[in-house]
C-alpha cells in the first residue's frame, strides 16, 4: 500500500519537507519512494503541490498523512471520501495550567518590584 507523508530534509534545527508518495511499511527517511509530488516549508508556511499527480495517488489509493490532507485540501487537490479530514475542533490540553506564567498572582510580581526599590 501507498502512503503520501512528509519527508524530512533541510539543515538541522531548520526542517524542510518533501511531499512523498511511499510503501506504508518502510521508514520514510529509507523506503522506496515512488514519486515526490511536492513539498512544504513549515516557517514560511510555503507548500508546492503538484495537483494532477496527487490527485492521481489519491485516486489510486494512497493514504495520505493528517498533514498531508491538510496541505492537500489547502492547495486545492479533490479529497476522495474515504480520507479522515483532521477535527479543527480538537484543542490540545494543557497539563498543568495553574504553573503557567499568565496564571500567576498579579500581587506576587508588585511585591518584588517593591522589594527592589526598597533595596536601592
């Protein structure tokens, strides 16, 4: 079975990604990759799709990435219906948000500035 992913390459510290077409089963930094159909710079936000041959995968029954959908549906590729579409409803949760900055005491912050003027 085919699956479109993302394939990694760029520098380190700096991810670019290929949009490759590739056996299911293999790693997607060393399988067999059939075709590359684009690719997606994630710090520019920039994708380059190539339409006709996505859309010939997907019709052959590639089974593209949650990403991928989303890069594929944003360039304008049609979405056959069997593809599960990402839920833009799902907000990831937040451990422990009381430990975060924002939901400190206001009250804690004026007191060491206070502390500090007093100490000059």
């Amino acid at each position: 079975m085919l699956a479109i992913r993302l394939q990694r390459i760029g520098r380190k510290a700096y991810p670019v990604y290929r949009v490759a077409v590739q056996e299911s089963q293999r790693h997607p930094s060393s399988g067999r990759v059939v075709a590359y159909v684009g690719s997606y710079n994630p710090h520019t936000k920039d994708a380059n799709i190539q339409v006709e041959a996505a859309q010939k995968y997907l019709d052959n029954g590639a089974q593209p990435t949650p990403r991928v959908v989303k890069l594929l549906k944003d360039a304008g590729v049609k979405l056959p219906k069997w593809v599960k579409e990402a839920d833009a409803s799902k907000q990831k949760s937040i451990r422990n948000p009381e430990k975060l900055r924002k939901n400190q005491p206001k009250e804690e912050v004026a007191e060491e500035a206070s502390a500090e003027e007093s100490a000059e």
